[in-house]
C-alpha cells in the first residue's frame, strides 16, 4: 500500500439509499475496495465498507451500522485499513458484537491484534486429509448422518422446528470435549444471544467459547461481518494457537439474506427467488475458508433457514454442495412429536462410510433406512386402509419403523428447564444394539410407544 492511501483522507457524503452510502472524495486517490471508512451517527462512530467506486472521484459503502440522521454533506474518514476484528485468546468468555466491542459485563477486550475480516482460504498444500467421526450424544445423528471432524455440517429447517435448540445442545454436548467453539450469531433475535450466553455459562462451557453476535434488527452489513468475524476468530485459534475449533453459525440463511439485500440496494438484478446474482461466489467465498489444515481443524455446524420449508430454496442449493453432513429437520416430524424432528431419510453424510464407522454401524443404518423408506411408501395406505389390511411383512415394517421412528426421538439437555425432563447423552453402542434388534426382529413383541423418548431400553427378550 503506498504511503498516499494509508494517509487519512476526508470524503463527504453526496447520497444515502438505505445502508448505502455515497461519498465524493474531490482531488483525492480514491479508497480501494474493501476500504473501512467511519462516519459519525447519532449514537456514535460507525464503520462503512467501500464496495464500488462510482465515477472517478465517488466511492459507495455498505454502511456497518446505523444510518438514520446521516445527512448529505457530512465528513467521511477513511481508516488505511479494510473491515478488521479483534483475535486473541482474550476473546475466550466474551460476547462481542460484529466489530469486536464487548456486550457483556466483564470489562474491557483484551486482543492481540486487529486482523482484516477478509482473508483468502488457506492453500492446497496446508489442508489436511484426516478424517474421524465426532461424537455428539445425539442418537439421529450419531447413528445416521455422523458428523466429519474437520468437516462442515448444515442443519436445514423451516422456521419453528429446532435449528437453534439443536445448534446449542451441540454447542453444550461437544464443545466442551476440548479445544475452542466460535459460535457466530448472524441475524440472531436478542433473546436467543442472551439465552445462549446463559446456558453456556451455567455449564461452564463459557470458558472455552467466544460470541460474536450481529442481531436481527441491525444492518444487513452487520449481519454479513458478524459470520466472517466470528470465522476470523475461529481462524486465529486454528492457525496461531494450533487448537481444534468447533465454529458454530446460527443462521448461513441471514448471511445470504443480508448479501441479498445489500445487492438490492446497490441495484444489480436478482437471480431467481430474488437473490443477489453472485450468491454462488458469497457463499463459496465463506465456506472455503473453514477447513482443516496441517495446523489444527475447524469443524462447522451451521444452521440453514428454508423460507416456507423449501428444501430447493437457492441459498439452500448454494450451500448444499459445500457440506459433507445434511441434517435434515422436517415439520411433520415435529409434527407427529418426535424431537429433534430431524429426518433421517432426508439427512445425508460423508461420514457414514464403513471405513470410518465399521461395518456394523453402516449395515445397522442402512436396514434403519430401508425400513424407514418402505413405511413412508404405505404410509397414506395405512391411513386410509389401516395397518390390519396389509400384508404380513408389510405389517411388520410399519411396527418395526414407528420403533425405529421413536427411538430416535430424545430428550434434549437444553430443554430441561422448558419439559421438566432431564436430557440424555446417547451411547452409540446401545443405540446400535437397540436398532440392529429392531431391524431383526428381537423386539416384534413390544409397543413401539416403549420406544418413545427412552433413555435406555431393556436388552431384547427381558
């Protein structure tokens, strides 16, 4: 950078439109891309990012913040530096907001140093091609979509059916397993951040876990840096402090949302469902980055909002082809009382491989699956005939997947204090035991509602 751009240098404000500033800089080199500029806002100095230089001598900005009584003709500064973050471990136990200033009551942030937001992902050469399952307690997941260390899992779900409850029973059960959880609250409501901040430090979890969280009703350049400073942080740990990190996001849909309304606003024509035409490369840009290396892994479990439970949303599309585990939450699960309402036929994952599970746990799966599978092709001939009308071993699938269906229903850690009930941590040899018995046969004598919400069952035949 030259000595002329790193000099501050003062720009007025020629336009507002929403959170989209302009800013004439006469006679002067205009700011690159991705330049931090500050304006002053009625509660305060707030930052912008230059995201297009308009003529020769104007430059637009995605404003980080507030921009009511903003007016035409006040000052602008530019920083010499891009979009930057606090990393450190001093940022262990705290709750941020999107640029890095504490929200909670534990005093001033101490940090190491300001690091850019923006940063490429890490080359070829530092990845590493190690591959094991992580173990969360959660027995739908566990047995049939497994979770990859180093790898990215995505919870998709319409609204109301769990991501969130889900994300933190995850946040408690392993990411207190050792190493680092990062856990990006990107368009969160101001409850849930508070909540979270509760549950985790009631279970001393706190300790280990840094909060960066850019609230619903904040900007949508808010939104969008929340996500990359909290994988900024998640990056620090990785790659100068050499520990493994559990980067949590809550929701990669409001990150797409806010870059959707950010393109509105600078007027390039939306793709099909009214998303910004570089979605693709938003999303590739930010998933690339969270990767294991020679150094240290960075698993990601991020919650996937589908608007009007559209699996085949676009923002759904575009994120898909970056997981290696789909975890699936459906409505009429939830529906029907099984919680998590996660679907296991819908749900996918790259570490159900029997290299990596055993033999065993993949062969148990998959006759779970095909069960599964064959009882939701009857499923509307049962209703309208009634089980008594089929045949024999059609009979004895429908029984044998509603067993299957309610003992992958369990009672959750985080929902204590709402059911009364305590949660359960699922052994994965006792779930794989239970199901391989359900899938021969071993429990055909039992009521499937013995299957409903148990915490441990009775061996076959007792």
């Amino acid at each position: 950078m030259t000595e002329q751009s790193t000099a501050v240098r003062r720009g007025t404000v020629t336009g507002v439109n929403g959170f989209i500033l302009d800013a004439l800089f006469a006679n002067q080199e205009l700011p690159e891309i991705g330049a931090a500029l500050e304006y002053t806002g009625p509660s305060g100095t707030y930052a912008a990012e230059v995201v297009a230089h308009v003529g020769l001598d104007t430059v637009r900005a995605n404003a980080i913040g507030e921009t009511s009584g903003v007016r035409r003709g006040q000052e602008v500064l530019t920083t010499g530096a891009p979009m930057c973050f606090p990393v450190g471990d001093g940022l262990l136990g705290r709750r941020l907001d999107a640029r890095g200033t504490p929200t909670d009551d534990r005093g001033p942030l101490q940090f190491s140093e300001l690091r850019p937001i923006a940063r490429p992902a890490p080359a070829l050469a530092e990845l590493s091609s190690r591959r094991e399952i992580i173990r969360t307690g959660i027995r739908a997941i566990d047995v049939m979509c497994p979770i990859l260390r180093g790898g990215k899992a995505g919870l998709f779900g319409g609204a109301g059916v769990g991501k969130s409850v889900l994300i933190q029973e995850l946040m408690l059960s392993i990411g207190t397993t050792g190493g680092v959880s990062v856990f990006a609250g990107v368009g969160e409501r101001g409850r849930e951040g508070v909540e979270l901040y509760r549950e985790l430090t009631e279970s001393g979890a706190l300790e280990s876990t840094v909060m960066v969280l850019g609230r619903m009703s904040e900007a949508p350049g808010v939104r969008i840096q929340a996500a990359y400073a909290g994988l900024t942080a998640a990056e620090y740990f990785r790659d100068d402090a050499g520990r493994d990190v559990l980067f949590f996001v809550d929701n990669v849909f409001r990150m797409l949302q806010a870059g959707a309304e950010v393109s509105t606003q600078l007027g390039k024509a939306p793709i099909i469902g009214g998303y910004q035409p570089t979605l693709a490369a938003e999303i590739g840009r930010f998933e690339e980055r969270i990767a294991s290396t020679t150094k240290a892994a960075i698993t990601s479990i991020q919650a996937v909002f589908l608007p009007a439970d559209d699996i085949d949303d676009p923002s759904a599309v575009a994120t898909f082809a970056h997981l290696d585990s789909t975890v699936v939450l459906s409505r009429a699960v939830a529906a029907s009382g099984i919680y998590p309402a996660i679907d296991p036929l819908a749900s996918t994952s790259r570490g159900l491989d029997p290299t990596l599970v055993g033999h065993r746990h993949f062969q148990v799966a998959t006759a779970a699956r095909a069960c599964l599978q064959r009882f939701s092709e009857i499923e509307e001939i049962v209703a309208i005939v009634g089980l008594e009308e089929l045949g024999a071993a059609d009979r004895k699938t429908v029984r044998r997947a509603r067993m299957i269906r309610n003992y992958l229903a369990q009672r959750l850690v985080v929902s204590e204090r709402y059911t009364g009930e305590p949660g359960v941590v699922a052994d994965l040899a006792a779930s794989l035991d239970v199901l391989e018995g359900i899938c021969e046969g071993s429990y055909d004598d039992r009521d499937d509602a013995e299957f409903l919400y148990v915490a441990q069952l009775p061996p076959a035949g007792a």
